[in-house]
C-alpha cells in the first residue's frame, strides 16, 4: 500500500496531489532540492503499476522491485538509480536476525520507497527529517543517505549484540558449562545472515561517494555518504572476525567433546578389562564336563581334604581386580 506521499520544497513538506502533476511542475519550476517522496510498503501489482506509470521508472528495475529478493546494490538506468538495501532486526527473545527488504527510485525530483517486510528503518525517519530538513534540502539523495545511516546504524547495534552472544557461548564452551554445537553453529548461522546484508553493500556505497560517475555530486553528500561507508566496513570487518572466531570456537568445542569420549570409552574399556577376570574364572566353573577337578564340595590335600577352595578362587578374583583398578587408576583411565 502506499503509505505516505508528500512534496518538499526548501526541506518543508507540502500536500501531494496527482503524482504526475506535481512531478511535472517540480521539474519545471522547482529548485534542485526540491522533490516528491512517495513510500510504499509490500504493494500489490496494482498500485505499484499506478505509482510506475505516473513516473515512468525503468522496466528493469520495476521488475527487481516487483519480484524481490535481490541482493544489496546501487545500479544506474538511464536518469534513475536503484538502490537495493537489506535491513536487519534483532529479535532480542530468540537472539535471531530477521531481513527485510528495502528498495529506492531515485530520480529527477522524486524518490520512491518500496518497504518488503518487517524490517524495516523508515519507521518515524520521515517525521524524523521534517523536524531538521537540512538533509531534505540536498533532495532525494540526502533522503538516501539519511536511510543508508539508519541501516547501518542497526548493523552496528545488532553487531554488538552479535559480540555479546559470542562471548557467552565462547565462555561457556571453555568453562564447562555444557553448550551443544547446534548452539554454536545458529549463531554461526545469524552471523551469516547478518554478513549476507551487509558485504554486498560495501563496494556500491563507496561508489557513492568515490566513483566520478556517482550521481551525488555536492562534496557535503560525498563527505556524509564517507563517513557511512567507513562505519559500514568497520561493521564487516567485526562480522567477518565472529565468524572466523566462531569457526575456531566450535572446532575446540568438537575437540572437547571428542576427548571426553576418548575419556568415557578408556574408563568402559578399564572396567570391561576388570570384569574379564572373575567372567573367565567363573567361567571355567560353569563348563558342563563331567570329570572336572573341584566337582566335590572338598579338595582332598593328600590325606586330609581342603573345603574352602570357592572362598580361595573368589579371593583370587578380588585380588585381581584390585590390582587391574590401581593399575588403571595410577594410568589414568579411571
């Protein structure tokens, strides 16, 4: 639907009419800042058609916005430029990234916003403009910029948020505390998201303010979309960092969890080892053989006759096992 349409003259918002109207006098008698901004969010076919015929955007890009799901980028046609952004939410409850879209007409004295899920940074930038219109007075560009600095501005609050949470499963892995790998491996996940949206941006909002082709061509413009770009490749620089941390991190969590096992099948072999004994000697009591020594419930000791050979074999076995216990128990395997 579209959610706001409105005129700027000097930075100070005036009532929109007919779009192709009011375009066609701003482009006739309106100074350089001066243009239309209209917002959309998810529209339909219908109201993006009615948006496209009054201002005659290129067909390429009405089919980028149309179908979505593109990557971050800054591409030129003709008199207009398409900017595709990514902007991210933090879900605070579930520690997940959420991406929307956000995509950007830019053309002679009007923009056009188009909004594509929940994440979003227009929310209140608009009013947020009006009450300090400097930027408004460099037109549609300084709106970009305005939009870019808010995005990236959330990138560098969930980065932080990013930092925290690695911290924590970083300290929990090497303190013991017991964290499963698919724990580390969402994170890894989130952190992928969040590079998703954020590397792609990189070299088209340098263009911006570096390329001698861009269209911002007021050195204040080029000096603001700088400082944007700088913070965005600080951003990219901790996030490429988390992951390669991370990596590290669930390789020593694989680690501690394959000598824990190594542990565990050391101290089964030791005790399998301590129990062969007695099985084998008890064993060879329960072989049904007819003339066996020991079948009588004595010994006979030449004249005389010896009754406790069960307590001298149980005592042996005990001896025995003692003695594989200390063993193992000196080794380490118990």
């Amino acid at each position: 639907m579209i959610v706001d349409q409105a005129i700027y003259v000097g930075g100070a918002r005036r009532p929109c009419a007919d779009l192709g109207d009011e375009l066609a006098t701003l482009r006739r008698k309106g100074a350089p800042g001066d243009f239309l901004w209209v917002g959309l969010k998810d529209p339909t076919q219908a109201e993006f058609d009615e948006v496209n015929d009054e201002l005659g955007l290129h067909s390429l890009a009405v089919e980028d916005a149309i179908k979505g799901r593109q990557r971050a980028k800054v591409e030129l046609y003709d008199n207009t430029v398409f900017v595709v952004l990514k902007p991210l939410r933090y879900v605070e409850e579930s520690s997940d990234i959420e991406t929307g879209e956000l995509m950007c007409f830019i053309g002679d004295h009007f923009l056009v916003t188009v909004r594509r899920g929940e994440a979003s940074p227009l929310a209140g930038l608009r009013e947020r403009l009006e009450k300090e219109p400097a930027l408004l007075r460099h037109g549609p560009m300084g709106v970009l910029h305005a939009i870019v600095d808010t995005i990236v501005d959330t990138y560098r609050d969930i980065e932080q948020e990013l930092g925290i949470d690695l911290e924590v499963i970083e300290e929990q892995v090497f303190s013991g505390d017991g964290v499963d790998s698919a724990t580390i491996y969402r994170l890894k996940r989130e952190v992928l998201e969040f590079r998703r949206a954020a590397v792609p941006l990189a070299a088209p909002l340098h263009s911006l303010h570096a390329d001698a082709a861009s269209r911002v061509t007021e050195t204040e413009l080029r000096l603001l979309f700088r400082d944007v770009s700088d913070h965005l490749q600080a951003v990219i620089d901790h996030a490429d960092s988390y992951d390669r941390l991370l990596t590290d991190v669930l390789s020593a969590h694989l680690a501690q969890v394959s000598v824990q096992q190594n542990n565990d099948m050391r101290r089964i072999s030791a005790w399998v080892a301590i129990a062969a004994v007695p099985t084998m000697i008890a064993g060879i009591y329960g072989m049904n053989f007819e003339f066996m020594p020991e079948l009588d419930a004595s010994i006979r000791l030449g004249d005389g006759e010896f009754r406790y050979g069960y307590f001298v074999v149980v005592g042996v076995m005990a001896a025995v096992c003692a003695g594989l216990y200390r063993a193992f128990k000196r080794s380490g395997w118990l």
